[in-house]
C-alpha cells in the first residue's frame, strides 16, 4: 500500500472509538471487582487506581516523545499487541495479585495509544486542527456511551468475558492501525537533521504551553471529583446509584451532541482561546451549583453545565498546543497534554478525599469553583501578555 502525506481523520475517529469502547467495559467495574470478588479494601483499591493513572502517565509522555523519532505506525501496532496479550492474560489469571500488576500494564499502553492518536491528528492538515481534535474527542466519548450502556448487562461478577471482548475490538483496532495508519512524516533528510540540531521553541509558546499543562492537571484535580467522591455525596441525599449513573450517561451523549456542534462552528470560530475560557468558566460554575445543591434536578443542572464546559474547553486544548508546537516534537507535547491531564485525573480523588474528612463537602465544591475561576484568570493573563508575540506553526 502506498504511503501517504496524511491519515485520513475517519481511521483515527474510528481507532479512538474502538479504544475507548474497550476501555469502557473494563475501567467502571475495576472497583467493583477488586472489593466484592476479591475482596480487597478500599485502601488497597485506591492504590492500584493510581498505580494504573500513574502507568497511564508514564505510558503518555513516552509515547509522545517516541512518536517524534520513530514510525508512529510501528509504535501504535506494538502497543496494541502488548495491549492485546496483557488482555489475552487477564482472561485467565485474573485473581490477586496478578489483577493490578496486567491492568497497570493496561493503564501504561491505553495512555501510550490515547498519546500516539492524538499526535496522529497533529498530521493532518487538511481540516481545521480544533475539527480534527473535536471528532476524536466525540468518537472517545461516544465509545464510552455505548460501553458503559451495555456492560451492566455483560457483568456478572467474573471480569473474563469483558477482556475478552476488550481484546477483541483491539484486535480489530490492531487491523485498522495496520491497514490504514500508514503515512509519511517526515521530510527526506529531516532524522539526520533533527539528530545534529536542537529544536528551539520560542518562549511565548512554551510559557503559554506549559501553563496549559499545568492548568489541565489542576482542572482535572477538579473535575474527578464529579468522578469519584460525587458518588457518595449525590447518594446520601436520597437519590438511587441508578439515577447517579444516569447523570454520567447524560454527560457523555451531551458531549456527543456539542461535539457535532462544536465541528460544525470551527470554522466561524477564530479565536481558539475563547473557547477555552468559556468552558473552564463553565467547568467551574458547576461547582458552583453544587454549593446550593440538594435535589437531583439541581444536579442534573450542574452536570449539563460541567458537559458544556468540558466538551468546549477539553479538546481545543490539543489543538492549541498542536498550533504552538514545531511539527519535529509534536507528539512530545501532545504527550504532555495527556500526561498532565493523567496527573489530575490520579490525584483527584485523594484530594478530594482530605478536604471531604478535614472539613466538609460543601467547602470542597468552593475550593474547586475558586481554583478553576483562578485558574482560567491565569490562562486569560498568560495569552494576553505573550499572544502577540507567538509562533504559528
């Protein structure tokens, strides 16, 4: 098959879908699973949670950085075969303490091919960069909608059918990467050059850049609070597990919806960075409902509010670092975009945890509304001060 200049942005959407369709099956039911089958405290749970964020992490940043030296194709198959067996193993010898050690193995190659699929997406060039992060952004939520739909029907309290199904559709991702994911990236000569010269960024980018990292862990921290501790608190006003679930099944089709929207309206969108101040503000007037909040309807308000924020602020962040970063480490940042998101995400529910047993939940809600407010007024300072004096790339 002929190499060409570009992916096609349809085999990427399809590979995000696939990947996160995996995931879904497995990730809810991890907690589940390690308490009532194998009979591990929430302690000890909490543990191998971050040791699976943490192997995320690790897996994101270096797939970024491979990605700018060698074949991002070799580099997608190989994960996925590693993926694959680690799954293949999980079917059979899932009991402890085998569990955490394959599903960290999992956590390093899932954050390894988020990385390698969005540094993908900084190659194409035919279509806006935000149009091309928002389909993949769609296509991963949308796996998520019909994954966690399903899999209350699939588990029944033994975890191998769903690896097995898991391994399956990344069998058929391994086809798609194999087929489809071949492209040239770089330019005859560009290694040799790349191996003598170092590459500069100029320091407007790597100052808007990098408060953007660190700003997404923060909001992260944030927003996994939605994920984690909500539970708890949402539960203990009288509203049924059921109807909890039902609020992250309206984020994730809410998410689906904007995103569809959200690529349409590129294109009359100049200005990128308004897009990420309106949804981090968004991010934290959910918070803010929280405060008042003690009925299930103000909660599905709050959450309709935590999806618009998220669904515009989330995905445009990677196309503003694709923008400010040279083609020669892209996959480097975009692997620092997922990594620091990875970061928050781990460290989320821990901090939410010590404020929640220092104090209350009602002063854990302002201290996420005020971080994100002061957060997005960093931002806002930031690209103000070095927007006139950056470097498109």
């Amino acid at each position: 098959m002929a190499l060409k200049n570009e992916i096609r942005l349809r085999w990427l959407v399809l590979g995000s879908f696939i990947s996160s369709l995996g995931t879904s099956f497995i990730w809810p039911l991890t907690t589940i699973y390690l308490h009532n089958q194998l009979h591990q405290s929430l302690t000890t749970i909490g543990v191998v949670l971050l040791m699976y964020s943490g192997m995320n992490v690790v897996g994101s940043y270096l797939g970024g950085m491979l990605f700018d030296a060698a074949d991002p194709r070799k580099l997608i198959i190989g994960g996925l075969i590693i993926d694959i067996l680690a799954m293949a193993n999980l079917i059979v010898w899932n009991s402890w303490p085998i569990y955490p050690i394959l599903l960290a193995v999992v956590g390093f190659f899932n954050g390894w091919l988020t990385t390698l699929i969005n540094s993908l997406g900084t190659l194409i060039r035919s279509v806006d960069g935000r149009y091309v992060f928002n389909m993949i952004y769609f296509a991963s939520n949308l796996g998520i909608v019909l994954g966690t739909s399903v899999v209350g029907f699939i588990y029944r309290g033994n975890v191998a059918p769903l690896f097995a199904l898991t391994a399956t559709l990344y069998l058929a991702y391994l086809f798609v990467a194999f087929k489809h994911f071949r492209v040239v990236r770089l330019a005859k000569g560009f290694r040799q050059q790349k191996s003598t010269e170092t590459v500069t960024i100029p320091k407007p980018n790597l100052t808007i850049m990098w408060t953007f990292f660190i700003s997404l862990a923060i909001v992260w921290i944030m927003y996994e609070q939605w994920v984690s501790n909500m539970s708890v608190y949402v539960t203990d006003t009288g509203v049924s597990m059921a109807k909890y679930s039902l609020l992250w099944t309206m984020n994730a089709g809410l998410i689906a919806i904007i995103q569809v929207v959200m690529s349409k309206m590129t294109r009359f969108l100049k200005n990128p960075y308004y897009q990420i101040y309106v949804g981090i503000l968004f991010c934290a007037g959910s918070f803010f409902v929280l405060i008042f909040a003690h009925s299930y309807s103000a909660f599905v308000v709050a959450m309709i509010i935590l999806t618009v924020g998220e669904a515009t602020a989330f995905p445009t962040v990677p196309a503003v670092v694709n923008m400010l970063s040279p083609q020669s480490v892209k996959g480097k940042y975009q692997g620092l975009t997922n990594a620091f998101s990875s970061v928050g995400k781990a460290l989320g529910p821990l901090f939410g945890g010590l404020i929640i047993e220092g104090a209350s939940y009602k002063i854990l809600f302002i201290v996420c509304a005020s971080s994100i407010v002061a957060v997005d007024i960093i931002i806002m300072t930031v690209v103000g001060w070095k927007k006139k004096h950056l470097t498109i790339y």
